[in-house]
C-alpha cells in the first residue's frame, strides 16, 4: 500500500513535537476518513502557545517559507515548510478569517484530538466547521456527508445491539415461561392425584364399601 507524501511527513516529524499539542486536518485528514485519494499536503494545527516550540523543531528538519499574503485568512500564527521531496507542511494557531472587515476566529481544543496509529488527528466535526469558515463548500459537502453516514452507522449499530438484547431478553423468557409450565403441569397432576387419593379415603372403607352403610340406624 502506497503511502501519501504528507502522511509519510507527519510520520516522520510526529517525534519532534512530542509533548507538544498539535493535529492533523486538512486533506490528510481527508486521506485517513477515506475521503480524499492523493492529499498533496499536510496541515498541523498546534495551540497557539506551543506554536514557537514546534517551529523551531521543524526547523530542523524542514525549510521554511516566508508566510505567504492571503486575503482572508489572518491567522495568529502561520508557518510554511517544506520537505526535501517537495511535500508542503502548514504549521497553524489561532485561525482567524476577515469577511468584509469583521474576524471570526475558531480555536484548537487539543482535548478533542483522535489519536489512532500514534498520530493526533482533528476531529471531523472541528474542521467541517474550518471548511465553512473558509468557504470550501465541496469540502463542506464531503464531511457533512461523511458525518451523516457514520452516525447512520452508529445508529445502526445501536439498534442492532438493542435487538439481540431483546433476543437474549425473549429467549431467556420463553425458557422461563416453559419451565413454568412444565412446573404448573406436575403442581396440577400430583393435585389430582391427591384429589383421587383424597376421595378414596373419604368415601369408602378398606374393603370397598362406602361409610356411609356403617353408620347406626338411628342416624
């Protein structure tokens, strides 16, 4: 299996910034929910106080750009790297957007980071709303559909285990229900069998006759 460029830098720079908090979005987010085949570069956002400290690791290993203009987006922090194959590195904190001179800002919450494969990834969710807030609306479509599909499957998921508890609830049950008839159909025959032995010393004597031919005359 063919690994991408950026995820393969991520990889690569995820030891630098150990004790730092930073994750992944962008289109290698994209990559890793299966929604985008070739991300062509790797987007990390880190806390705004940790920002320094990682640029002066990647340093290490990467070149940096000079922050290139952009119209709309005024970032706190901004930094350009790039790999020795070419592959383009966005270090990002405090992601801010100017819209006809009014800021709206977003904030990384590194509690909300998804840790799988020993690399820290953004949550969906999170950067749905970066895609909006950037004006990427096919991006916006990909994860909004992507978001309806996974909690159709959680749902899915739910009802699915619900059932088999009622399944294990109905049979458990109807073993039950069983075992107390079962218990009910010999409650019922020992009473019968009670019953006869009952009416037969009650209504005849040891050799057969009834008691009421013993009684005196005078009764």
């Amino acid at each position: 299996m063919n690994i991408p460029a950026p995820l393969s830098l991520a990889r690569h720079i995820a030891p630098l910034l150990n004790g730092l908090d930073w994750a992944i979005g962008g289109s290698t987010l994209l990559h890793h929910l299966g929604l985008e085949a070739n991300p062509q570069d790797l987007d990390l956002m880190i806390t705004p106080e940790h920002f320094a400290q990682a640029q002066l690791r990647l340093r290490e290993v990467l070149n940096e750009e000079a922050r290139p203009a952009h119209p709309r987006n005024v970032a706190q922090h901004f930094a350009r790297f790039i790999s020795s194959d070419g592959t383009t590195l966005d270090l990002i904190a405090g992601i801010a957007v100017q819209d006809e001179g009014r800021v709206s800002s977003w904030d990384f919450v590194p509690a909300q980071v998804d840790w799988t494969d020993s690399l820290p990834w953004m949550r969906a969710e999170d950067w749905l709303e970066l895609y909006t807030l950037f004006r990427r609306p096919f991006r916006v479509q990909q994860l909004h559909n992507w978001l309806l599909a996974r909690d159709a499957d959680t749902r899915s998921a739910e009802l699915e285990i619900r059932l088999a508890f009622l399944d294990d609830t109905v049979e458990t049950l109807s073993t039950t229900l069983a075992r107390q008839q079962q218990e009910i159909d010999l409650l019922q025959e020992q009473l019968r069998l009670l019953y006869r032995q009952s009416a037969r010393g009650s209504g005849e004597n040891s050799d057969g006759h009834s008691l009421r031919d013993e009684l005196p005359p005078h009764y």
